[in-house]
C-alpha cells in the first residue's frame, strides 16, 4: 500500500498508481483539501481548486489564502450500495451549495483563530472560529489532520499606506483580519435570533 506521508511529489504518486494497475481516469489540481465526509455509500472530499493569496503577507510573512473556487469529488465506496433517503441526498445537496467563495479563507503558518499575536501554534486553534473541523475530522483521526487548512469565514488583508514622501518613519502597514464564529451560522439578524 501506498504511504501517502511518504510520496516526493506528484509525479512519483502517478507512478505508484501506475505500477500497481490502478487505472487514473481524471486528474483535479487543487490548492488545499478542505474536508472529507462520508454520506450514504459516497465519499465527498472537498477541494479548493483556486485560492487568492493576499497581495501583502501579514506579520512574519504569513500567507493568507481567500477561496476562490471549490470543487466537491463524489467518490463510490467499495462494498454494498444502498440508496440514500431523500434527507441524505438534500443533506448532500445543501453541502454542495455552501458559498465559501470569496468568503473564507486559511492560512497554513498562522493561527488566524485568535487575537493578534496568538502564541498557540496553526494545530492548537479555536473550534469556535473553523468552519470545517467537522470536514476535518477523518483526517484527525488517522492523525493528518495537518492536511486540511483551518477554514474561517470572513476577511484577512493587508494593505501598505504611505505617511508622505519626507516621512522618516517610512510606510504603515496595516492589517484587518475579521471571523466569524460558527456557533453563529447564518445571516446577521437570524443569527441573532431576532
């Protein structure tokens, strides 16, 4: 079996399948897996196939990634095939068309989940502020969790403003990062019950 840990790169990954009569019927490049999830005989692995990176790293270089697109691979399980309920397929259905473009983003070196500067490393985040732990989970448990980015909603930029030309202090930099919980999910006014 293939150590997925231990592959140097793409190309040596396609040789493995190759050589062990594995048949590759598609190809996806994508920038980050998201989640998996396993649903009524089909696995659904979330992928984000197009990420932003903020033109200006935030402080100590740390690249932030807005999701620009997203791509969900329905995957048949080996074993029995059994038909999903109405309630899986809508369940599926309402996963697949969860807006993360533009809105989410991850950064791979920063714990984005608490204040600025946060002393806990990217693992050691807040669960109030990831929006995919529980896509994460599977991966957790095998212990990769690593492999799945922490997702948050909202914005993280930053952005060079110039004081004058004759100022020897030099150039501000200013970064804005804003989350969103998801014990909060939802539009503003249902999330606050109103």
């Amino acid at each position: 079996s293939l150590d997925v840990r231990s592959v140097a790169d793409e190309e040596a990954a396609l040789q493995w399948l190759t050589n062990n009569k594995f048949r590759v019927r598609s190809r996806l490049e994508a920038r980050a897996v998201l989640g998996y999830v396993v649903v009524a005989g089909h696995a659904h692995l979330l992928l984000a196939t197009k990420v932003r990176p903020d033109p200006m790293p935030l402080f100590g270089g740390h690249e932030v990634y807005t999701i620009e697109d997203k791509q969900w691979l329905r995957i048949q399980l080996i074993g029995e095939a059994f038909a999903a309920s109405r309630h899986e397929l809508k369940s599926v259905e309402l996963l697949y068309d969860f807006p993360l473009e533009g809105l989410h983003y991850y950064c791979e070196t920063y714990d984005m989940t608490r204040p600025f500067p946060s002393p806990f490393a990217v693992a050691d985040y807040d669960a109030e502020f990831c929006w995919n732990d529980w896509l994460a989970e599977r991966f957790a448990r095998i212990g990769m969790r690593m492999w799945c980015p922490v997702l948050l909603q909202g914005l993280a930029q930053g952005q060079v403003l110039p004081i004058t030309q004759d100022s020897p202090d030099g150039p501000v930099y200013v970064c804005l990062v804003t989350r969103k919980s998801n014990l909060n999910a939802g539009p503003r006014y249902f999330a606050r019950g109103l």
